[in-house]
C-alpha cells in the first residue's frame, strides 16, 4: 500500500494495540485447544514464597545475598543462628515430605528432628519464620499456538534450598539448551548477525552458561519475568532489560517481531515498559501489570520461549543487547591513585577474555561491577600506578579478588591473562592474553 513505510509500522506497534489487534489475539487464544491447566494428583514438598522472602531478609543481615547487606550478629551468635535455621529448613522438608508420601499413598524413609528452641539473639534483628517449607499440588499447563505446536509447563518449581528469590508459585521456568552446545557455525551466524565480534561472543556465551539459552524463561522469581541466553529480566517496574530487547528486536525485526511477538499480544512501549494483550478479555497491561500477567498466563509465557528457540533474528537481538548492556569494556571507571585520579576504562586494566567475563558475571548478576574499582585502588596505591594502564600486569590476581560466580580462569575457550618474571624474578600477570582452546 502506497504510503505504508518501516517507520510507519514502527510507530504504530510502539503506540499500542487497536481494538481490531486485539480483538484478533484473543480469538486465536481462546480456541478450545489452544490452553488447557491441569491439576497435579501427587502432592510435593516446595520451599514457600513466604520462606523464601524470610530465608532473604535473613541472609542480608548475615551480608550474604546479591546485594550483600551488614552482618549483625557476632561470629559465635551467627553461628549458632545459622544452625537452627537449617536445622529447621531440613525438619520441614521431611516432615512435610512425610505428610505428602502418606498423603501420595507412598513409603517415606526419612524422619524429622526437632530443632529446639531458636537463640534469643535471632530475634533481636527479626522475626519468627514463617514456614519455610509446605505441601503443594503443582498444575500443568499446555499452551497450543494456532498452527499446532505445543508448549507444556509446571508450577511450583523446584527451586534449590533455602533459595532466597522465590516469589511466585505459579512461576515456571524453562533452562533451555546452553548456547555453547549449538554448531559452532550457527553461533558463528549469530554473532554475525548480532554485528559482535567473535571476542565479545566468547565472552556472552561463557557468561550464559550460568543463566540460560535463547529460549530459556524464568517467571518464578525476583526478576518476574526473564527471559533468553543472558535472562534479561524485567524486574518490579516491568521493563527493565527485557523491555529493551523487545524495543531492539522490534526495531531491527519490525516484520519479524509482528509475526513472532504482536500477533500473540506482547510488545513493549517507546518509554521501556512491557506491554501485553490479557488472552482473558483483551485488556492492554502496561508495566508491572503486564509482568504479572505474563506470570499469570502461560500463554504470553509460551510466546517468548517459542521465538528463543525457532526465531534467529530474536536470538541475534538478544546477543546485541546483551553486548551493549552487560559486556563492562568501554564502562568508565575512577580510581583513586596516590598522584591523584586515575581516569579511564575498564579495558585498560582488563584486557583479556576471563578478565572481562568476571566482571561480566557481575553485571549480569548484580547490576554492578562490585568491589573492581576498590580492588584497583588498593592496587595503585601499593604500586604507585600513575594511569590505569599501570595495573594491567595484575589483571590476574585482579580477577582472582573480583570472582563472582564462577572462576573464569579455568575456561579454556577465553583468553587469560599471561604471566611474566618481574624484575624480582616473581610471576605477575602481563597485560598480554593467550587463549586455551580454538582460534579464532
């Protein structure tokens, strides 16, 4: 049609959804076929959401959690504290796994301890903990897309113990495949097509290892709904990193990301907030109120795995947006020297592959880089560095002081910091970098 431009379309998906969209969406989603919730008929045992946000309160006062915290109890105190809250944890786990093998009709070899009386000093900085544990018939969900293909998910996953991020039982979650396993050449296409570099791949695809793949999605914790190879999350406001990979891939893929996202009733705003068609009665939920409905309905859920895993062009949008919101290179950093400010990036100092994967992680994990600025301070005071630069013979024993979840210095697919005789015959990193494993 005459006139009928990319920008045309651009703007009209980023202004919302007309009455006909979403009159559309609803029609393809309430065919007879296409959900279908079954309740479970075995009982299990599940950490509660009420615990988990216990188990976290609790963990920040020991300075433990993502965000670290002050610990408030002496070492003798936490100690003690520390070992009734597990002894506890564990007593519920098998007496309710007890309850629910009676309840199944089934045998149970465990028992449970009591675990006494909890010490005074727990109480002087919380409260009672609620029931960490509990019983739960989890429902089963089968999501049925117009052309017949099938998504399956369960609730109430099985999250690790004393896990302090569950929020939503009817969350579910899909890990996906682990990018690394793809061929070697269709990451290469990716990368490609993302416009990053082999380098910049090496380093996402390690750092993925510890979130998920292209089609992973995650709708039980704190991070609401997160989704793809690095689990871009949409947090409490409803945008967040999972908001800008939708603006990208709409504005890259407009044509891709109609047939693929729209159609079924998701999308994002212009200002960076989700933006979903309810399947229930084609309201438009914006925000927070579209994250929860994401969480709520397996339907929206299901669009976004779909795509992860059939759609190449969402997975290039993901490895681009991951480079530009994760990959710390170019971040600007200020360390205080002993001759004043040292002013510069993060890739003065970390030149190699591990080193940038490390502070990765804490990007990803985090939101920030940690204690890496500190960590250079102390370093350019003890060394009299005049410019950033100056610390880059360090970078390794940088990276062992600013591990996060991983210790990247054992993956043979990055380049690692190299290590040279000082001048005292002692081993320091060089600011050069040999990779173990394939070339380039």
């Amino acid at each position: 049609m005459a006139g009928i431009t990319a920008t045309t379309v651009l703007a009209a998906m980023a202004s919302g959804f007309t009455a006909t969209e979403r009159e559309a969406i609803v029609a393809q989603w309430n065919r007879p076929e296409a959900y279908r919730v079954e309740p479970s008929d075995r009982w299990e045992v599940r950490l509660t959401v009420e615990g988990s946000e216990w188990l976290l309160d609790y963990d920040r006062l020991r300075g433990r959690g993502k965000g670290g915290g002050m610990r408030v109890w002496s070492a003798p105190e936490e100690a003690a504290i520390e070992a009734w809250v597990e002894a506890v944890a564990v007593a519920q786990k098998a007496y309710f796994g007890q309850l629910a093998a009676q309840a199944n009709n089934e045998s149970f070899s465990g028992h449970w301890v009591d675990p006494g009386s909890p010490p005074v000093a727990l109480f002087e900085h919380t409260i009672w903990p609620p029931p960490l544990y509990g019983m739960v018939k989890p429902n089963r969900y089968t999501v049925t897309f117009p052309d017949g293909q099938t998504i399956t998910y369960t609730d109430q996953v099985a999250v690790r113990h004393r896990y302090g991020y569950f929020r939503y039982g009817h969350g579910v979650m899909r890990p996906g495949v682990p990018a690394r396993r793809l061929p070697a050449e269709e990451l290469d296409a990716l990368m490609r097509a993302a416009g990053i570099s082999a380098s910049e791949g090496r380093i996402l695809l390690a750092v993925s290892l510890l979130e998920g793949g292209f089609e992973s999605i995650n709708t039980y914790d704190t991070g609401l709904v997160s989704v793809g190879v690095i689990q871009f999350a949409c947090l409490r406001e409803g945008g967040g990193s999972l908001a800008q990979l939708l603006k990208r891939n709409r504005q890259q893929n407009p044509a891709q990301h109609e047939e693929r996202f729209r159609r079924y009733g998701v999308d994002a705003t212009d200002d960076g907030r989700l933006m979903v068609v309810r399947p229930t009665d084609g309201t438009v939920a914006v925000g927070s109120e579209a994250a929860q409905a994401i969480i709520d309905d397996k339907r929206l859920t299901a669009v976004f795995e779909r795509a992860g895993r059939e759609c190449r062009a969402f997975r290039a949008a993901q490895l681009r947006t991951a480079r530009d919101l994760y990959l710390p290179a170019d971040d600007p950093i200020r360390v205080r020297g002993p001759h004043g400010l040292l002013v510069g990036r993060v890739r003065d100092v970390m030149r190699s592959e591990a080193g940038l994967a490390t502070l990765t992680d804490r990007k990803v994990h985090t939101g920030s880089l940690g204690p890496f600025v500190q960590v250079l301070a102390e370093y350019a005071q003890t060394t009299g560095a005049k410019q950033l630069s100056d610390l880059a013979p360090y970078e390794a024993d940088i990276i062992a002081r600013t591990i996060h979840r991983r210790d990247y210095r054992s993956d043979a697919t990055l380049t690692q910091p190299a290590r040279v005789e000082n001048r005292e015959g002692q081993r320091n990193p060089s600011r050069g970098g040999q990779r173990k494993g394939r070339g380039e």
